[in-house]
C-alpha cells in the first residue's frame, strides 16, 4: 500500500500477526442492520420501547444520538436498550449527526406523522458505489409528502395524514422495504410494498412493528401489505443475531485452521452460507444453541458464487469469503450483482499476494443490472495462494472486515487504519479475535 494512502495524523490501529489458529467459544451480538432500524421505529410511539440483545457499537451511538436531538430519551445499560419519545421538540436533522450516513432517511415517516415537518441533510455513507435515496422520496411522495432538495437539504412536509399507495420497487431495496414498513404502519389506508425485500432484519423489524399494533401480512411474489392503525404503542423485543458477525468469525476459523463454536449463531438465518461452505466441503456442526466451525488441514476446493437479493448469497458476505477463495485450490469466479463497486477492496489483497483479476462481464447466471455497462462487479481468484502482511487502511465496514481477516491468515505482521469503520459495524471485534487466541492489538494514537 502506498504512503499516500495511510492517515496524515496518527490514528488508532489494529497490529495483527498472522498465522494462530483460532479456538475456542465466543457469542454474537445482535444485528447492526436490525437495531437502528428499531430505534428509529420507537419513535412512531409515544410510549417507551425496549429493545434487547442490542449490539454496541458506533451505528448505534449515532442513531441515538440523532433520537436524543429530536427529544428522546434514552438508557442503554448492558445490552439492553429503553427509549422513550413523549414529545419531539425538534424537527431539523443537524448535518454534524444525521449527514454522517443514511440512517437520517428513516427519520422522514415518523417525524411527519407526528410534527407533520422535517429536514434532513443529504445523506453519506460506505464507499462501495453509489446509493441513492431516490426509492425513499419517491415512495414517501406517493404516501402524501411534499419533499424539496435544497441547499444540500431535503425539506419534507404534510399537511394531512400520510395514506397509503402501492409502491413498486425497481429494485429489492432493503431499507427502503424498512422506510417503507415503518411509514406505512401508521399512514391511513392500506399500503402494498412490490418487489419488497425479505431479509431476516426486515422480519425482525415486522415482528417489532406488529408488537407495537401494525397490522403487516407477507404475500407472495415480493409482495408485503400493511394495513395503517390509527396509532401505535410501546414494545419489547429481542433482536435477531447478526449473521454478518457469524460469517465473518467463521471464515476466521477457517482461514487460521481452528476451531470455534459461536454461541447463538442462527441457522435458519444462515441457510444460504452454510450450503456455501457444504459445496466447499468445509465441516460445521448446528446445534440449538449455535453453530460450531472446524477447519482441516488441507484447503477447500474452489467454487462459483454469485450475490444475489435474500435468500440469495448476500452481498455482505462476499468481501470476507474472496479471502476465503484466495486459499482455496483452484480457480474461484465472485460475479457481485448487487453493487457496482464492491471489490474495491482486492487491490490491497493483491498486494499481500492474492491472484485476483476483476472484469466488467457477468461470470455467472443470476440476471444482473450492470450487464453490458463498464462496472468491475466479476473478479477471478486463483488459490491457494500464501498472503504477506503489510499495512492496510480501511476504506468500508465490510472490506475492513475482509482486511482482518486476510491478515489473520498472512505471514507476519500487519498494521490495519482506519478501524473507526469496523468499530462502527461491529461490537467487539477485536476482544472476541483475542478471546479466541488471535494475536491482535489496539494501538492507539500518540
């Protein structure tokens, strides 16, 4: 990696010495992609909302925070969460909090239905390739709101109750399907969500909801119907593990030829994962508890994988299983058909030695969007191949993830920035490597 690319300032870091094999039983926490959700769904009541299994981590610090601005008040003790909104006492979104990713989008429905007004700063987020909020806005103006750009602001009003539409979605989009569940529960009328994503996070929200008083049926065909109540009330409710965190401690295991059992890893919420790894003749055991992850000494043969909408292969779990295929014997196709831009990530792997090439053709059958256009969204990995540590910076959530994992398998030594993002999407990654033999240290900044 060049210099250029590292941090002006001193910044904290991970120091990672490669090669000790992972042993032992650590437990997953609860799902980054379910909780902010949930929070952001409490405030369509009036009454107090616990949450429980939560993960903490920086997604969840900011989303409270964003809350704590509109008036919410909130206690976070353990891992269990209470928040409870009576009043909100502001409308406009600070750009300071809300700008720093997408979160502020699901702020739209709630604050509407119950201030009738709101202002949210364009959003940001990972730098995996464009996402816009296009699906958002111009589902929440089929529902009633007047939504105007400017300024580098949305300006969103209602003047009556928001009511219901049916709202077709070019795409599975999954949190749109989120806005639009949170929005619908309390919009007049009857709302149809097409095409609709059907993530495990996205029922974990539905049982949230329907807790609360909405009334939400799941049809066919991608198709999600939601009756809208007069209003809604308080609830519990205990979050859904996080498969991200799942996959990824298992392909460690698998890299570092170890052993690990993962205390409350979901099977049902991880079908697609653990056919992946059957094809790849890797061993694992479920059990009601968990799932238990044990590694041979000789590597796996390659495979063909695509990413696809739920219950497909999951876009998140593509970066950490391409470290997976640099080790394995053979020649490995990753067609990614749901991000343009998702293998960003390869050019520092190449350089501790990984054989990937990326190409702009689909190599593979799912129907994607970015046939015949210019996106490297196919790479070709040759393996095994031995990886080199070296000095990384992390440029998302998921590709630092991958970065950990590549340097928990490479020889010698490696320094990893830029943790602020895997501090943000995961609880304690660090402490649950160490916990199970990986030899992994936080530097901090002088």
């Amino acid at each position: 990696m060049d210099l250029i690319d590292m941090p002006a300032s001193p910044a904290p870091y991970y120091l990672i010495s490669g090669g000790m094999p992972l042993r032992g039983e650590v437990s997953i926490s609860g799902a980054k992609n379910a909780v902010t959700k949930m929070v952001i769904a409490s405030l369509l009541t009036a009454e107090q909302c616990t949450l429980r299994n939560v993960p903490l981590l920086g997604d969840l610090d900011l989303t409270i925070k964003l809350c704590q601005s509109l008036g919410s008040h909130v206690q976070l003790e353990d891992h269990t969460l209470t928040i409870h909104t009576p009043e909100i006492g502001e409308t406009k979104i600070s750009s300071t909090v809300g700008g720093l990713n997408r979160i502020a989008v699901m702020m739209i429905g709630p604050l509407l239905h119950r201030c009738g007004e709101v202002s949210i700063p364009r959003p940001g987020g990972d730098r995996i390739g464009p996402r816009p909020i296009d699906f958002h806005i111009q589902g929440l103006q089929q529902m009633g709101a007047k939504i105007v750009e400017r300024d580098g602001l949305y300006y969103c009003t209602s003047t009556k109750r928001l009511h219901g539409a049916t709202i077709k979605l070019p795409f599975p989009s999954v949190m749109a399907t989120e806005n639009f569940l949170i929005t619908a529960s309390l919009a007049k009328g009857v709302t149809i969500i097409e095409n609709a994503a059907n993530e495990p996070e996205i029922i974990d929200l539905i049982k949230l909801l329907q807790k609360m008083g909405a009334i939400i049926e799941l049809k066919v065909d991608r198709r999600i119907v939601v009756e809208g109540v007069e209003r809604l009330r308080g609830a519990g409710h205990t979050l859904v593990s996080d498969r991200n965190e799942a996959v990824s401690l298992a392909i460690a295991t698998y890299l570092t030829k170890g052993d690990v059992y993962l205390r409350r890893a979901q099977q049902d919420t991880l079908l697609t994962f653990l056919n992946t790894l059957s094809k790849m003749k890797l061993h694992f055991e479920v059990d009601d508890e968990g799932i238990r992850f044990c590694a041979t000494d000789s590597p796996p043969p390659a495979i063909a994988l695509e990413t696809d909408v739920h219950p497909g292969f999951m876009t998140d779990w593509q970066q950490p299983f391409t470290i997976l295929l640099t080790q394995a014997e053979g020649i490995s196709v990753v067609h990614e058909t749901i991000y343009e831009d998702r293998f960003g990530y390869t050019s520092a792997l190449r350089g501790m030695g990984a054989h990937i090439g990326l190409y702009t053709k689909c190599l593979g059958e799912v129907p994607c969007r970015f046939r015949e256009k210019e996106h490297m969204h196919s790479c070709v990995v040759r393996g095994p191949t031995p990886l080199k540590g070296t000095r990384l910076f992390i440029p998302d959530i998921r590709a630092g993830c991958s970065y950990i994992l590549a340097a928990l398998c490479a020889e010698g030594t490696s320094e990893v920035y830029g943790i602020e993002h895997i501090e943000r999407g995961y609880e304690g990654l660090d402490a649950k490597l160490r916990a199970l033999g990986a030899k992994i240290e936080k530097v901090e900044a002088d």
